[in-house]
C-alpha cells in the first residue's frame, strides 16, 4: 500500500484547466514580485519568508502565559504549605481553632499546587513533540504517544517506554506519572505524637498524694496512786491505748507482706499526675544477722518448756538446743531466745507420744522458727547499749538451717540462723507518678536521725510545782514501761546537706514529729498484746505458754513461712508507713500535676522532598521547552488539537489512515508511517517523509 501512494504521488497526472493555468501565472507573478521586494520564494511558488522571522521573545513569552502563571501558582501553594507545616510543627493538636483540620487545608493546597503544575507540564508535552519533529522524523505512532502523554499517566508510562530515555521529553512523562504520589507525600509529613502535659483547664481538681509531718495516734491516761500522791507527779504511771488504725496496719502489714503491696492514698483526676519528689514521716526496716552469737548446748530427755515427751519415752534420748543468749540483767521478764529439737532427722521419730491432762494424746514435733519481740532495742546485739536511736520494736528470729528443713543434715548438726529485724521510725523522700491510673512510686532515700533536745521529760519542780522540759542533750530511752513523765515529741529531721544533693523544694518539709502517746502506746501494745513471749512455728509443738510464750501466734506463722525476713519487714515497714501517710491527706497532703496525654504535630520534613523536586524539576522542564521553542523559531502550539488540524497531514496520509481504521490497523501502519515537521505553505506542518516519497 505503500508503494502505490508513493506512485500515485509521482505518476498522476492533472490535465491543464483554466484555473491551473491562472493558478501557474499567478504563482510566476508572485514569484517575480518576490524576488522584487527580497522575499524568498521557492521553486513551486511556496512563500517561505516567514521562516526567516524568528518570534519576539514577547511574543513567545505571551504564548505561555497560562502555564507560567499556573507554575507561580503552584510554587505559591507548595510555599504556602511549607509555611503552614512550620509553624504547627511541634504544637499541639488541640490548638488548631480553624473548622477544616490542617491535613486538609495541606490537601487543598497540594491539590492546587499538583493540577497547575500538571497544567504546566502537559503544555511542555504537548509542545515538545513539535519541537522533537522538526529536528528530525519519526513514526506517526511516536507522535500520537506524545499527544497521549499530554492527557496523563498512562499516556506517560507508554511515551516512557518508546523513548526509552533517549529524549528529554522522557522527564516530562516521568514528572507526569511523579504528580501522581505529589500528594500523598505531602500528606505524610503530618504526624503526630502524645506525650503527658499539665493539665490547665478549669476548674481544675488538684492532684494529692498522702503525706504527714507528725503522727499523732493512740491515748495515754495517768492512773491515780491514792496511797502516794507524790508518786503521781514524780514518777507517775500510765495506761496506754494503741491508736486502732496503727495496730492494725501492723497486723496488715505481717499478714499482707506475701501478696501485693499496699499502695498509698492518691487523688488523680485525669488519671495522669506527677508529683515530683516530696518528704514524708514514715517507718523503715532492717535485718542483721547475729547467727556468730548463737550457744549450742546438748541434752538428754524432755525438751525444757514443753510438754511433749521425747521419742520412744527414751528418758536418755538426746536432743540439742541453740541459744540467742538476752542481756536481762536489768530485764527479768526477757528471756534467752531458744530452738530446741531432738536429734535426727526431721519428721523420723517414732511419734509415741503420752497424754496431757486434758485428754488428747501430744505427739513429739520439730519446731523450726523461735521468735520473740522487744522494745528495748538496747537488749539486741546489733543496738546494744544504744539509747539514742528511733527504733520501736526489734524481733529476734532463729530459724532451722534449710539442711535440715530439707531432711538433708541432722538437727545435732545443722546450725540454726539467727536474726534480728527492727522497725523504726523515720524520714522518707518519694517520687510518685500515677499513669493511666496506676500509681508508680519509688523510696529515693531514707534517714533516721533523731533531733537531740526531742522526747525530752517534762519534770515538775518540787517545791514551785512548775513543769521544766529537760534540756540537756541527753538521748532518752523511748519506752520506759508504765512509768515515765510526760515528753515532748520525737523528732527526726533530713540534714540540710542531703536535702540540697536531692534538689528538696524549699517548701518541703525537713522535720518530722512523733507523739509520746504515738510511740509509747504502740511499743506498749507489742510488747503485751501483740507479742508478748515467745512465739514459735509450726503449731505441732506444744508448749508451755506459762513460761515461754505462745504456739503459732499470727506473726510467728508469717515470720516461720518467711524465705526472706528482710523482704518481709520490709513490706510490713510499708504497710506501717502507708498508714502513717494516710494521717495528713486532709491536713497536709503534698499537691501534684494532673496531667493529660496531648497529641502533638510533627513534621516529618523528609517526605517533603519529593513534591519539592518535582515542581523545581517541572519549572525547569517548562522554561526549557520554552526556550527551545523559541531557538527553533517555532510557534508555541503546544497540545492544541487546532494546530494539528492545522497543520496537519496531507491528503494521501490521511486517506491511507483511514483505509488502516477500516482494517483495525491504525497502530500498524502509525508506526510505519514516518513524520516531521517542515516548512510548507503558509508555515510548518507534518508532512510524511522517507523511502518512495518525493517532496
């Protein structure tokens, strides 16, 4: 088909008519007067004159006025973006006041700054495939491809893939697909992030946490001496009443130092409060081992103190006993602490037993924990002969060796493990958060320094009756029995050295107090109530509580179960200070910050990058097919479907085009047909060029 519109265009013959023969003088007739006035014309008559002038650069530069007006507008809107992404960027979420949220005006403003660059970037298109066919000729199929890449994407992606980079325009189709991520991208700089911020609403419900600076708890009455009146006021005596709340954080604090701790009370609105670090008066706890003080001494029969018979009703069966010897010299109701067992292994005897008064036949038993407490603390080995300290209660603890919990050693050879563990008072530092409604505290540290002039007695004189405070300096004892003058406060301070190593608030206190009736009524009550002889574990001894105490006592349970005594104080010093801290949640609680979780902006600036360089890259794209359309003197048609009407194909093409539809093989015979832009009657125009074409 080729061949024969190529002859067709070389053999057809038009017979002369009257108008061919005026069209042919007219044709001379210009051509004269071309070359009269200096135009060029060519040898057929065709006036080329215009080729020879090249467009102003106004003129070009209004050709292009929309797309260079819609390229401003799309830097303006990326730059306006830009302006508003930085000044949200670290702000909170919350304080954008405006209806639309900020993703969406980011949406609008990169929707209007990808069309006019699109806009832009078609119109480079459209005009680059003039500019690429007057250099040089190509397919027909090759020109539609621009025309499709000036529409869109896929117009883009198939330009792309018949250039295969060899041409500039390739950027063009690329920077077109590109436009297609322009506003996801933008879109992902926004991010966002929470964190816990000061709650500033109001009204606004403050956020509390226990604390106290004095314990004040319990009752002591002076009992009348009607026989000596003078003996009520030079040494009277009293009757004490533990506070109920105390005593019974104590048994808590035992019977709940397995399970989970014991939280103080907290007032937290939102759910989010820190309180920084604040002092409290609370209790701490200590153990130490004195197993080097241990006495052991053999025997033979009944065990001393019980009333179970030795195995075998063996009067010669030998048992051992080990002694935490007691300092009683001044004290005749303290006795040695002792845990006695007979020899052998542990549950090996043949368990023949007598029979108690009462009835019930007693079986022979191993005791594996003797505990007793004092509030002397003078009396144990690790604060003996000290007066001066603020410890309220010391138990002394023996415990079998595991070797023989364990059926492992002999009791005659197995070494006990004896412990004392103390409670006392003292000042606490704190740093507690609530989140999410669960409190999170930690101990920072602890002191136990006693202020020298406090509990010191209040002595009436003899003779004036005036009631005169001791002022010597001396450390008082902080229990004396029942028999003591009336004393001011215990009190525990925080040296100012450590207060100011911890970065202390001015305003947190620094001293503590403690009521004589606070400390005395409570050392009374676990001395005579609580724990007052011997206790020991597990409840199959029998003993004689007439002399040395008392079988499985609550506290002699939780101590004989204990795997770590330290751990076990511990969690009872807690318990103990827990309550202690309750005491001044309405007189004197320490104030926090409630907070709430704020949502913050943050910009991640990297995904900025890509729009950024696609419109840097578009603008360039334009100023060049600009200038190239300028330097190749051509007029900016750019994708106008009147210029390719225009200027179009000749007859011939056209009619084999539309043979090739007929045949649903346009796309065949585009890529057969070969193209380009050169100079014809009234300016340049396509026109078909390669083997059997003549011009």
């Amino acid at each position: 088909m080729a061949s024969s519109y190529s002859n067709a265009r070389n053999t057809q013959h038009i017979p002369p008519t009257s108008q061919n023969i005026t069209s042919s003088t007219q044709l001379d007739q210009n051509s004269v007067a071309g070359a009269q006035d200096g135009s060029e014309t060519t040898q057929d008559g065709i006036d080329t004159s215009h080729k020879a002038q090249r467009p102003s650069v106004r003129r070009s530069l209004l050709r292009w006025k929309w797309e260079l007006s819609w390229l401003c507008l799309s830097f303006a809107s990326l730059a306006t973006s830009i302006i508003l992404l930085t000044t949200q960027n670290g702000r909170r979420v919350d304080s954008w006041r405006v209806f639309f949220t900020l993703n969406t005006f980011i949406s609008i403003l990169a929707q209007i700054s990808r069309t006019a660059l699109a806009f832009g970037i078609s119109s480079s298109l459209g005009q680059t495939k003039w500019n690429m066919f007057s250099n040089r000729s190509d397919n027909l199929a090759l020109f539609d491809a621009f025309d499709q890449a000036s529409k869109g994407p896929w117009g883009s992606v198939r330009l792309t893939w018949l250039l295969k980079l060899r041409h500039l325009a390739t950027l063009g189709a690329g920077l077109t697909i590109a436009l297609l991520g322009f506003e996801p991208f933008l879109q992902a700089t926004i991010a966002q992030f929470g964190k816990l911020s000061d709650n500033n609403t109001t009204p606004r419900v403050e956020a509390v946490i226990a604390r106290t600076n004095r314990l004040d708890v319990g009752n002591m009455t002076q009992r009348s001496n009607n026989d000596n009146p003078l003996l009520n006021e030079m040494a009277p005596e009293w009757s004490f009443q533990a506070g109920y709340g105390l005593t019974s954080a104590i048994y808590n604090g035992f019977y709940a130092s397995t399970s989970q701790a014991i939280l103080p009370s907290f007032t937290c609105p939102t759910g989010n409060c820190t309180f920084g670090a604040f002092t409290s008066l609370g209790v701490c706890s200590a153990c130490d081992d004195v197993s080097s003080a241990i006495v052991r001494s053999p025997g033979h029969g009944r065990i001393p103190g019980t009333t179970v018979s030795q195995p075998s009703h063996d009067a010669s069966f030998p048992f051992t006993s080990y002694t935490l010897p007691a300092s009683a010299a001044f004290y005749p109701n303290i006795v040695n602490l002792t845990l006695s067992n007979y020899n052998g292994l542990r549950n090996t005897t043949d368990g023949a037993g007598t029979y108690a008064g009462s009835g019930a036949q007693i079986f022979s038993s191993d005791t594996l924990t003797t505990a007793q407490a004092t509030s002397y603390p003078e009396l144990s080995f690790h604060l003996r002969n000290i007066t001066n300290g603020t410890t309220f209660v010391v138990f002394q603890i023996l415990q079998a060796h595991p070797n023989f919990v364990n059926n492992v050693s002999d009791w005659k050879d197995t070494f006990p493990v004896a412990t004392e563990c103390r409670l006392y008072f003292c000042t606490q530092v704190y740093t507690s958060s609530v989140i999410q409604g669960t409190l999170n505290e930690t101990r920072l540290e602890t002191w136990s320094n006693r202020e020298p002039r406090s509990f010191q007695a209040m002595r009436p004189q003899r003779e004036t009756r005036e009631i005169v405070i001791d002022n010597d300096g001396s450390l008082a004892r902080l229990y004396n029995g029942l028999r003591d003058w009336q004393r001011t406060d215990l009190q525990l301070y925080i040296p100012e050295s450590d207060a100011a190593r911890l970065g202390l608030d001015e305003h947190q206190p620094r001293r503590f107090n403690v009521s004589q009736s606070a400390v005395q009524a409570t050392m009374n009550w676990i001395a005579t109530q609580f724990a007052p002889g011997q206790l020991h574990y597990p409840n199959t001894a029998t003993f004689d509580s007439n002399t040395t105490g008392i079988a499985d006592d609550g506290p002699a349970q939780v101590i004989g179960q204990s795997k770590n005594l330290s751990e076990t104080f511990d969690a009872v010093a807690n318990t103990i200070s827990v309550y202690i801290r309750s005491t001044g949640l309405e007189t004197t609680p320490h104030t926090g910050t409630s907070q709430t979780w704020v949502l913050y902006y943050r910009i991640r600036w990297a995904f900025l990058a890509p729009p950024l360089v696609v419109v840097l890259v578009g603008c360039g794209f334009l100023l060049y097919t600009i200038w190239e359309t300028h330097s190749l003197g051509l007029i900016a048609w750019k994708d106008s479907t009147l210029a390719t009407l225009a200027h179009g194909l000749d007859t011939l093409t056209k009619a084999r085009l539309r043979d090739a539809f007929r045949d649903d093989a346009e796309d065949k015979c585009a890529r057969e047909i070969t193209i380009s832009v050169e100079k014809s009657w009234g300016g340049f125009g396509l026109t078909e060029s390669g083997p059997g074409y003549s011009s």
